[in-house]
C-alpha cells in the first residue's frame, strides 16, 4: 500500500479501522505527516492515535479537538493526563527556539529565549481555545485555563487561569459533593 492510500483510509475510512489497523497504517509514514494528521483530523479517537504514535503522552478519556498544534520535536516532552479537554486551536508548546535565524547566535536568546521543557497537563484539566502553553508549565489538576490565554508558569490545581499573560483570576474551593470525585 502506498502512503497515499494509507492516508485516504485514515482520513475517509477512519471510522471502520479498528485502533491495531490505524497503528499499522501510519506505522511507514514520516512522524510530520502523522502530526499533520492529529491536527486536522476530524475523529477524536483518531486524533489521540495520531499524537501518541508521535511521543505525546495521553490519558484515558481525555478529549483534543481539531487545530490542537504541539510543538516537541517529537521528543515526548508533553504529558496529558486523564479526562482532560483541550479546545480547538491551543498550542503546546515544549521546544521554543529561532530555528534558522542567526539570532540563536546571540548570548542572551541562547541563554534565557531558546527552551526545551515539558509541558504537562495533569487530570480534569479544561484548556479554552486558542490557549497557548509555554515550555515548562504543569497546568495543575482540575484547573482551568481561558481561552487566548498565554500561560508562562505553572499553574496550581482547582483554579482558573486567564490573560496574556495568564494570571490566576480564581480559585475553586467550593468543591462540594457533586463533584467530590475530582477533589
């Protein structure tokens, strides 16, 4: 089979594959492709296929809607955890560096501006669209993070980040018995 057709039953058939036959089928492809794949595609178990196959850790019942970019060179620097709900259009990122540009060259962005950290996202965790997560955060349990917000640093479990930069603008302590199970 050739790539080609490999990538027209992921992307038309995606839904009569069983997980083995998915796994097989991007078993010969470039990781780029695979990675391309897991951004556009429009299946969320798929999807999650996809950013394993490429070294991102993913938990059990965790939800990544399309457009989600993960920036790791493929290194598996990025940890997601179980139940999590990653919104259309975030952007993890683990590797930051000026790729080509002679400004790696500069003492001061070698030193402090080119990083190469984990990013985590620990259990229960909601990240709204269009977030961005910069190398070295943990987005701690259960916490929340607004939509288009940049987060910077590590954010602490059962509250709400947002902003450019991201800033906890609350706290939730009122965890009751409803929802004891995530406390």
């Amino acid at each position: 089979m050739t790539r080609i057709d490999a990538v027209n039953r992921l992307l038309y058939e995606f839904d009569l594959l069983p997980e083995e036959e998915v796994r097989t089928l991007i078993s010969d492809l470039p990781r780029k492709i695979v990675r391309w794949l897991a951004i556009n595609h429009p299946d969320n178990r798929t999807r999650k296929i996809f950013y394993q196959a490429t070294g991102v850790q993913i938990g059990e019942g965790t939800v990544i809607n399309p457009g989600v970019i993960v920036e790791d060179c493929y290194r598996g620097l990025v940890k997601i955890g179980d139940r999590v709900s990653i919104a259309a259009g975030v952007m993890l990122i683990a590797d930051a560096a000026p790729n080509n540009s002679r400004l790696a060259e500069i003492p001061y962005v070698r030193d402090h501006l080119i990083v190469e950290k984990p990013v985590t996202i620990e259990d229960d965790a909601w990240i709204g669209a269009a977030a961005i997560i910069l190398p070295g955060v943990v987005v701690g349990r259960a916490a929340i993070i607004g939509a288009g917000a940049v987060v910077t640093s590590s954010v602490p479990p059962f509250t709400i980040a947002a902003g450019v930069p991201a800033k906890v603008v609350r706290r939730l302590d009122d965890i009751g018995p409803a929802n004891a199970s995530i406390g």
